[in-house]
C-alpha cells in the first residue's frame, strides 16, 4: 500500500495552520503543478489532483475539523467500520497468533491424540468405527479439439505441485463429465477414496466442426479441379490425405473419407468434406472471353428449381 | 496491509513506543520489509482490540500476556472447530447422522433443550 500522506503534509502546513495560510499554500502549489502547465509531465497530474483534494478538505472548515477528529479520512470518506479482531482470528489470517507448540492439528490423527482419543475409526474397530468415502473433487479441463477426436493424455492440476494425466477417450464431447476412481478426497476410517469429477471443455477448431462421430470440413477447391477433377491434399484429424475430386463436382458435393472422423476403436467416424468452388482472380480475361462465347452457346438455369419467393 | 506511519496516523490513541514494544514482546506480529513493518488487517484489528483491553479495561501490560493466550488459545479451537465442521457438513446424510447419535449429550444440556 502507497503511503498516504496526511492533507497537511500534501500540502505542507502544519496541523495548526490558519485558513488564509492553507489557501496562499495551496494557491502557490496548484500553479506549480497545474497539469495544463506541466504537460510534458504526467506525474504533476497526480500531484495536481492530491492538492486539490487536500485543500478540499481543509478549505471546508467543517470538513476539517471532521478530519481532526478523525471521523473522516483523507479521501473525504467516512472511516470505514471497524473490523474487529475475531472477524480474522478464526480465518486463516488468525493462525499467524496461533499458540507456538500448541495444537497444529494437520490431520485426524492429530486431533484424536489432542483430545486423548484412541482414534479408532483409522483402525476401524468392530462396529465402534465407522468409516466414509471420501469426498469428490470437481475439476474443469479444456481438451483442444483433435485431442477430443482422436484422443490422448492431457495433465491436470489438482492442487499446486499435484498433477494428473487424464486420459482422453476419443470421441468425448463438450460437456462431459470423466469420473476418475479414487482420485478424489481420501476416505475416513478405512472408507473408499472419493472421486475426481471433471468436466470436459472442447475448443473449437479453426477447419473442423463436428456432427456426431464425424467431422465436417469445407474444401476450397478451384474452377478447374471442378470442371475436369483433381487429386488434392485434404487434412484430417489424424494428418493429410489424398483425396480425388471427380471431374464436374459443384459447391455442396459431399465426399466422404471413411474411417478419417472421431477415431474411436469401434466404428470410427467419417470426415464429410463439402466442396467449395471458388473462381479465384476473377478478371481474368481469357476466362471472361471464353465464357462470352460459351455461354450463349450452352443455356443453364442454376435457379431453374427454385421455389419462387 | 498499512505501514507502520500510517497506522500510527490512523490510530490517534496508539503510541509509537507502546506498539515498539507490544512488537518486541510479539504480542502484535507484523510483516518485516525494508526496515520497517508492514501490518495486514488482521495485526491492525488485534492491536485494536490490545488497545481496548489495555486502556478501556484497564488491564496492565503485565496481565496482558495471559489474556493474549487464552484468547489465542479459545481461538486456534474455534479455528479447529470450525476444520472439523466444515468436514462434518461435506459429508454424505447418513454419516451426519452416525455423528449426530455419537455425540454424548452435555452433562446439563437436558434441562434446556425444548
């Protein structure tokens, strides 16, 4: 924390200081530190906006003489209420007055032995003890996408300096929640450990979207790979493949790659990819020549089907 | 957390060798830095209530050790306490209520229950 100064000492008076004093002060102060007159200099800003705030303060007699008796603060703000000492004292803060060698009861055990106890759930004596599952943890973890496709191992922190590689079943959505077995508070008096509950955040991929168990993409693809077909490189979840575009194929043609979608063991899923004709430079001259001519000559209505409006 | 100036400014009542000495004995355990000392809210609050306990209740610097202990003491099993409530509360219904009949009743506590 800044150290505030008191308004007199922004100013430079004493406590005593009469009315006139504090205003031939502050008079003198506001032009040497007037921001306007200072422009190269942005902490008079600061300095500019104290002396005015300190000379608020005192120039208001009754304000001043609140300050005095310290019913308000330099800011011109009523003094906040007290806190009071047991409002820390049983939070964590209080155990800076924890008794030196008193009881640090860290665990159970501890705290059985403080009270001459026989801690006997851990043993679990008979029908005496009495044993409890451990609490569930809950975490959130953020899978990127391909990770959720084909699936892998993502570590996550359970607390500081703990960690935990969570295996990725391929195919897990957004949403969904992994129980992890036993990883989870520990459990009382010999009861079962709790478990990790963590719920999955998929990103989003910039290429790839998903429907189900497969993956769509758009493929670019240009007016001649369209026309008279190509061979072209598409990427996939698990890396690029070579797929062919058969001659003639329109914007909207699906062609399906089997087996490339959300790669589960069984049935994995397909990627869909929907072709996308673009034409490209499309001042190009000798195309425009060309279809002058060709146009005329082949009559099609692409809107032929369309219901009208 | 406010230094030692400023608390001094703000605690009109607090005399700078009162609160030199209150830290020598540690009674009031402020964070050291850079030659002078740092106090977080809850120093600030216990010195408040010493300030209390020293002039209101007019109890002298030799009586003030004991009362810092027990009420350190009634604190850190508060503090303890309230551990072991919290893990109370987390658990499931049915262990509450294994707890709940295990609990012996309080020697008295008859009489005032309704």
């Amino acid at each position: 924390m800044a150290t505030t100064q008191t308004p007199y000492q922004v100013l430079g008076v004493k406590p005593d200081a009469s009315a006139d004093e504090i205003r031939k002060v502050y008079r003198k102060l506001a032009k040497e530190f007037h921001p306007d007159l200072n422009p190269g200099k942005p902490e008079a800003e600061a300095r500019f906006k104290s002396i005015s705030a300190a000379y608020d303060l005192l120039s208001d007699a009754e304000k001043r003489a609140r300050y005095d008796r310290g019913e308000i603060d330099e800011s011109g703000a009523e003094r906040p209420q007290r806190n009071y000492y047991r409002g820390y004292a049983e939070g964590a803060e209080g155990r800076r007055y924890q008794p030196e060698g008193e009881m640090n009861l860290s665990d159970l055990e501890d705290l059985f032995a403080a009270f001459g106890s026989a801690g006997r759930g851990r043993r679990g004596q008979g029908s005496e003890g009495f044993r409890a599952r451990g609490a569930d943890r809950h975490f959130t973890l953020t899978v990127d996408f391909l990770t959720a496709a084909i699936g892998g191992k993502q570590r996550l922190s359970l607390a500081p300096e703990e960690w935990l590689d969570v295996t990725i079943p391929p195919g897990i959505e957004d949403g969904q929640v992994l129980r992890l077995r036993g990883k989870g508070g520990p459990g009382f008096g010999g009861g079962a450990a709790g478990d990790a509950l963590i719920e999955v955040h998929v990103e989003a991929h910039p290429l790839f979207r998903r429907d189900g168990d497969n993956i769509l993409l758009e493929l670019p693809i240009s007016l001649a790979e369209a026309v008279l077909g190509a061979r072209v490189s598409v990427p996939t979840v698990t890396g690029p493949v070579t797929m062919s575009i058969p001659k003639g194929s329109d914007t909207g043609r699906q062609l399906r790659l089997r087996g490339k979608g959300i790669q589960k063991k069984k049935n994995p899923g397909d990627e869909i990819v929907t072709l996308k004709v673009f034409i490209g430079d499309s001042s190009d001259p000798e195309l425009a020549e060309f279809l002058e001519k060709w146009g005329p000559r082949h009559p099609f209505d692409p809107r032929q089907g369309m219901p009208s409006a | 957390m406010i230094a030692l100036e400023d608390l001094l400014k703000r605690l009109k009542e607090l005399d700078r060798r009162e609160l030199t000495r209150w830290v020598e004995n540690r009674w009031v355990l402020p964070e050291r830095r850079d030659e002078t000392w740092i106090f977080h809210e809850v120093d600030v609050a216990r010195i408040e209530l010493i300030l209390e306990i020293r002039h209101e209740f007019a109890i002298d610097e030799e009586a003030l050790p004991l009362v810092l202990g027990l009420l350190d003491q009634v604190y850190d099993l508060r503090r303890q306490l309230r551990r072991m409530c919290d893990a109370l509360a987390a658990q499931p219904p049915e262990v509450q209520a294994i707890i709940r009949e295990a609990l012996p009743p309080l020697v008295g506590a008859e009489a005032t229950q309704d």
